[in-house]
C-alpha cells in the first residue's frame, strides 16, 4: 500500500514554566519531552493505531501530524509533501485533507450553535456550496451518513440536547463533510457510554470504506485498538517501543510494556491462560526521562546495558519492529 503519511524524527519539547522561585535558583531551561525522535509510516485506506498510558504522547503525535501544533524537530510527509513547509493558501487546502474527530464531544461542539451551524462551519471556511440549498443538501448527506435520521429532527438541536453517542455522530459529521483524506480520531468513544461505543466505532469503520478515508486512531484501549485497527504500534514517553500488524502484536508481543498492557485486557475466557507480566511503579516523569532505555525503571527484564544504552527501535519480524536489548544482538 502507497504511504499517506510518512513520519520521520518527530520530536516536540514543552517548555517548563517555572515560579518565581524556580526562576531565581535555577537557570536550567527544563523540557517536557512529549514526542522525542518518533518515525513511522501510514499507508493509505489503514486504521493505523497509537496506544500507550495516558501523558505516554500520542494526543501531542496526532496534533503534530495534523499541525495544529509546531515540532520541535522532524517532518510530516502528506502524499510526499512536508506539511511543516507550508504556509498559507497551501496549508489551508492541505487542512481540508485532515480533520480531527477530538475524544470529548461535550467541549468540541460549540454549545450555542446548532447543528446546522456546526457542521456548516467547515462549508463556510473553505467557501464550499454555491448557495444556501446546495449547502443544505450536503449537511442532510452528512447527516444521513453518520446515522442522524431523519436529518430534518437533529438541524435545529443544539448539543445539550443530543445523548452523548448522537454528539459524537455530529463532530463525525463535521469532519468528513470535507471528504478528507485522513482523519485523526483522539479516543472517540472513551467518554462513551460501553454500550454505544461498538456502534461508533462500526460507524468509523463504515465510512472509512464509504468515503476511502485513513485514520491514525489513538486510544489507551488495546481491545478497542484490536477490534479496529489493522497497524498499532505503543508509545511509552514520548518514544515507540513497538510497532506491527495489529493481529501478530497482540497475539506475539515482544515489549515487556506491551505484554503488561495486553496482559490487562480483560478476556471473556476462564479457561485461557496467558503469559502475565507484573510491572512495578508508574510511568516515569517526562521532564527528566530515565537514561538509557526509559522502561527500565519498571522492567523485570533491566540489565546494567538497559540502564546506559537506548535500545535502537529496530525491525524483528516481518514488519515487526521493537525497541528493546532482549532483541538486539
Ligand atoms: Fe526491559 Fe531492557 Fe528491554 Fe528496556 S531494553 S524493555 S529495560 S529488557
């Protein structure tokens, strides 16, 4: 499959702010090592996973892929073109190729417009529609598409008075009615209810084929990542520690935190029996990450090489890549 996006060396560094004390005693500049040196490839028409423990990265990846913020170092490459060279006309038209589907629809919809307003905006930015009727018929095709019928009983709603799911079909609307070519969806359904989230994500998937869509799907759900997503790769402190297809990394994960995190979904089976990882303490502190390789305050597996030398994140199987010394020579 051609590559959509092509990520190389993605790195973004926050600025500490400091009190005033801070300031007066230290003159160390501090960073938030949010995303440090990430590279990957999404190819078109694929649900491409990120998943990892909240604070790990992925929302500030997704932002980057997107620009909606600034890196620090590396490049974005949409169909070959590097998005962080752009500037006007030319980012705006490229922005109509990638909309962000955000994980709250509470706070992404604005609660004094309606429905009709809200997923007009778009229409209106981009100067899209010749008029107010060839408008409308785009916002009823959206509308039926994201499962809101009849259209006519949702226009006229403002978001307070649409359930949680019905929310979220509308901030869906709102960012195919572009017809982009690549969607971002930051944990769509974690502020779901259990019972509505199978029906947005078959929605996702349903106009992923409708509308030849590709998505970088970030979550902390690794069942919600194995139902969905054909690549997944996890992130842990701002790096990738594994990457591959989403089948052969769950059933055959190689990361001692990939095997925590798959060894904490629940399966719906008393009888199987799986390989169980305990891994002591939590994530580390973004702002000074342990040396070497940065699991290894957590890893039953450190050795002395763990706690000097970052392991390279290197190809172990056929498109399976893994940052650990276990599988390095
Ligand atoms: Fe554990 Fe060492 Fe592998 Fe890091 S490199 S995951 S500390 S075994």
């Amino acid at each position: 499959m051609d590559p959509l996006i092509r990520v190389e060396g993605l790195k973004k560094l926050f600025p500490v702010r400091k009190g005033l004390h801070s300031m007066i005693f230290s003159r160390k500049a501090e960073y938030v090592h949010a995303v440090d040196g990430v590279s990957f490839t999404i190819s078109k028409g694929e649900i491409f996973g990120l998943a990892g423990e909240s604070g790990c990265g992925k929302t500030t990846t997704g932002r980057l892929l997107l620009r909606l913020v600034e890196p620090t170092e590396g490049s974005v490459y949409f169909e070959g073109e590097d998005i962080f060279s752009l500037s006007g006309r030319e980012l705006m038209r490229k922005r109509r190729e990638m909309q962000m589907i955000f994980q709250d629809p509470y706070k992404s919809l604005d609660p004094k417009k309606t429905v009709k307003d809200i997923i007009n905006e778009p229409l209106s930015i981009h100067k899209i529609g010749k008029n107010r009727r060839e408008k409308l018929e785009i916002i009823y095709e959206m509308l039926e598409a994201v499962k809101l019928t009849p259209p006519e009983d949702y226009l006229f709603k403002y978001p307070h008075e649409l359930s949680g799911g019905e929310r979220q079909r509308v901030a869906i609307a709102r960012a195919i009615i572009l017809k982009p070519k690549f969607i971002v969806a930051d944990e769509p359904v974690s502020m779901l209810d259990v019972s509505i989230r199978a029906s947005i994500l078959d929605l996702m998937i349903e106009l992923k084929d409708k509308f030849n869509l590709t998505y970088l799907y970030i979550t902390h759900d690794l069942s919600v990542a194995s139902y969905l997503c054909n690549k997944l790769a996890i992130m842990y402190l701002g790096k990738l520690v594994e990457l591959g297809a989403t089948l052969d990394l769950v059933k055959d994960p190689l990361h001692p935190y990939t095997k925590m995190l798959i060894s904490a979904v629940p399966v719906p089976d008393p009888t199987y029996k799986r390989e169980e990882i305990r891994i002591r303490g939590e994530v580390g502190n973004p702002i000074n990450p342990p040396p070497g390789c940065r699991f290894h305050p957590r890893c039953p597996f450190a050795t002395d090489k763990c706690r000097e030398i970052e392991p390279d994140f290197n190809e172990v199987k056929d498109g399976h890549f893994v940052a650990c010394h276990l599988f390095q020579s």
